[in-house]
C-alpha cells in the first residue's frame, strides 16, 4: 500500500469486514507506458526542512552535485509533484513555498509551452472530505483532495489562469515556472499539502529542479515570496531537503516486508493507452458469459501484480539512491481504455464496467479476486473517471464519475448497456491515477444473469 499523508476526519469503528471472493479471469491489461518523461517530485513527502526536492540540473559547480541528476528535457514531458508542510513546532508557523526552476543552457531562447497545469493545496482549496463513492462530476466541482482536483483538471484538458500559456527562457538563463506556498499558520493541526501536475512542451534543452524554501520576511516583517536569485542561490549551494523518507525495498528482495518508497527522480511514461480485445488479431472484445466476468488491473506493481506477472509501475530513468526504484503508484499517469464489446451470443445482454479495488496480492490462489464486505476504512482510490460510451438510442454519451473506494470495495457499475444480439458497443473509459490513492485497482466487465 502507498497513502500519501491524508488530513482525514475520524471515523467510527466499523463491523468486521468478510472476504468475498469473486472466481473469474483476471487479465493482463494490453499495451504499454509510452515513452514521455516525467519529473515525479514526492520526496520528502513531509518537508521540514529546505532544500532540494529533485534537481535535474548538471552538477558542475554545485556545492553538493550528487543533489543533482543530470537530466534535460526537451520535447514533451510531465512534471508531477505531490508534498506536505508541518509546523516544526507549534510557535514555528513560517510558510513553506515551494518553487519549480527552469534553466536554458544552450545559445538561443527555448519555448516551453504549458499545456496544462494544476496545482492545489488540501487546505483550502481541496480539503479531504466525505464523499459517496459514486458521484456526478459533470460540472467539475466534486473533488476530496489536492490530488483529486489537480487530475481533474488535467483530464479536462485545463491550464489554471496562474500558469502562463507559455514561457520563453532566454540562452544560459532561468525562469520560475512555480513559486507556490504551503501554509500552516491558520489551520489546525498546523498541517498543509500541494499536488500539481503539468504538461509540457520545449523546442530546446532545458532543466529543471523542484525546491523547498520557507518564506522570507520582508522590512515590515511580514512573510514574502522567494525571489529567483533566492532560488537560485539555494539550488547551487544546497543538499536535498529532509527528513529523508524510508528507503525503499532493493527490487531483488521478494521476501519479508516491503517498502516501496517515495519517489525523486525521472520517470518513463505519461499515459498508458490500451485497446482491449479478445486478441491482437480481432477488433472486438467478447462479453462473458451470463453470471460470469473479466477483469483487467491497472497500477500494478511487485507483490501486488493480481496473478498477471505483469508490473505497470514505470521505470526510473534517473533517481536518488535514496528514494524509489520505480515510480509505483503511478500517480499523475493517464490510463486511456478502449473496450469494443460484442455481444457473440444470439439473445440480448445486460452488460456492466465497474471499476473495483480488490484486495492486494501478487497470485489469485483463490482463483479469482478477493474483497471485503462491508470495505475495510482507507480509502484507497479518490479521482474522477471520464467514461465515454453509445447509449441504446445510439447517441454518444460522455460521462465524468468521482469515485471514493475503500480497500476490498467492490464498487458500483460505471456503465450499464442493454446490448442486442450481435452487437458492438464501444466503451472509453479514461482516468489519470491520483495523489491519495493506493494500487491496484481493476476494471471489470460482466454479464449479469438473464
């Protein structure tokens, strides 16, 4: 399990959850992570201490280089980052802000297009609260969590008005794309945390560097914002920040505990778009059987695989030796799911999509998933789920669900189709893994019972 430090209100305790095993096919999901890089910026999750998040600078000239790992990006690429401020103590109430830097080494002006950005704060933007687990969010203003409503808005396709549409970084300079706060001052427990997640595109080679810097006090002696040269003086002669996270499980340990760790560094692949069908061979996907169903997972990852001996988690191109192997998790990454389903049988059929969070494990032994009833009380998935489809008019439907589910919760139908014998129906279901949220998760085609 990954959670990612949640202000959640107490709950009551609940009944003992039963184990219900559900005997059915889990399947491989098809396709791969595509090859966008990703500045994936997660720790320290809990940030007390200023410094460096993750630097992708060269490190000639920095006083300490192994805080920085040597990466320019060009093209497109992603930056996600996801961490938390907490007073050091209760009379210590300074503001942490947290600044992303970007730096053109070559001889001419870089372009960097920001597509899309969003960035949050739990505390007021996004507090975590109680939500059924199923939710109209047409009108995009269901959220529980800064991770929630930042993947929201990237799946809307929006760039929030704070972000220009474009920067233009001139030769052998630097540029804030981010200088953002954290406060802690007015809220109770004096705890506060930010997701943000942008696309991004530049016609050159630059760097980038994520920081942590608490705010500055200006001649009135109130708090103020960082300025560039303050950046900039604090990623050449700073170490990364603290505390430092667990260190992850070494990947050729599969025995005892395991501690997946948060994640500083680079990581291969934006979106994983997958076509779902009986074969590669075939542009369809037959439904099950009445009474019977599929399911393919998503966020896979070691010891938690679902008997498909297949890991999505993605890979690491560059990291700190302290932090992460793989970016498990998958957060800020887009599943794109395209299901043709084809009702092969000679009578009507009533066909559901649910998405569903079974219990972890690596091999099904039990033959099929395992969940609990009622779910057991984390919350293991916060996010809305785009879901495209033809209805029984054949009038193309968009629909936008946020779900809440708890770990072993089964979950409710995302979509429901009366298909006619013979037919071929087309499902999109689209989602960008959040912040808050712990692998894996399933997407489930069933057949009900005539």
């Amino acid at each position: 399990m990954l959670p990612i430090l949640s202000i959640i209100p107490l709950a009551q305790t609940p009944p003992t959850p039963q184990e219900i095993i559900q005997i059915q096919e889990v399947r491989p999901l098809p396709g791969q992570l595509d090859n966008i890089p990703v500045f994936n910026s997660n720790s320290p999750e809990l940030v007390l201490q200023e410094g460096i998040l993750l630097s992708t600078f060269p490190p000639d000239g920095k006083r300490f280089p192994t805080a920085h790992l040597n990466y320019p990006f060009q093209g497109r690429f992603d930056i996600f980052a996801h961490h938390i401020a907490r007073a050091p103590s209760p009379e210590d109430l300074r503001t942490l802000y947290q600044g992303v830097i970007v730096y053109n080494p070559g001889d001419k002006p870089v372009k960097l297009d920001i597509l899309q950005a969003a960035s949050y704060l739990s505390q007021p933007d996004a507090p975590f609260i109680e939500l059924p687990q199923q939710v109209d969010n047409s009108n995009s203003n269901i959220h529980a969590g800064p991770g929630s409503r930042a993947v929201n808005d990237i799946l809307r396709g929006r760039r929030q008005p704070e972000f220009p549409p474009q920067l233009i970084i001139p030769p052998g300079s630097s540029q804030l794309l981010m200088n953002h706060p954290i406060p802690v001052r007015e809220l109770k427990p004096p705890l506060n945390g930010r997701s943000t997640l942008m696309r991004l595109r530049a016609d050159g080679k630059i760097y980038v560097a994520s920081l942590a810097m608490f705010a500055r006090i200006d001649a009135q002696g109130k708090e103020r914002s960082p300025t560039l040269a303050e950046w900039q003086n604090l990623l050449d002669n700073s170490n990364v920040a603290g505390p430092r996270d667990r260190t992850p499980t070494p990947p050729q340990m599969t025995e005892g505990q395991v501690i997946y760790g948060r994640v500083a560094g680079v990581a291969k692949g934006s979106e994983w778009r997958a076509n779902l069908t009986d074969n590669p061979t075939v542009s369809y996907l037959t439904i099950p059987q009445p009474g019977t169903a599929f399911s393919y997972p998503f966020s896979t990852l070691p010891r938690g695989m679902l008997g498909t001996n297949r890991v999505q988690s993605a890979r690491m191109v560059v990291r700190y030796p302290d932090t992460a192997y793989s970016a498990h998790g998958n957060y800020g990454i887009q599943y794109s799911l395209s299901l043709p389903l084809y009702n092969s049988s000679a009578k009507n059929q009533t066909v559901t999509v649910t998405f569903q969070t079974p219990i972890k494990t690596d091999k099904l032994t039990s033959g099929g998933l395992t969940f609990l009833e009622p779910p057991a009380p984390q919350t293991f998935f916060r996010g809305t789920v785009r879901v495209r489809y033809t209805d029984g008019n054949k009038l193309p439907q968009t629909r936008y669900l946020h779900l809440v589910q708890r770990r072993g919760q089964q979950g409710e139908p995302l979509v429901k189709l009366e298909m006619q014998a013979g037919e071929t129906r087309l499902v999109e279901v689209d989602f960008i893994y959040p912040p808050d949220a712990s692998p894996p998760q399933v997407l489930t085609v069933k057949t009900l019972e005539n």
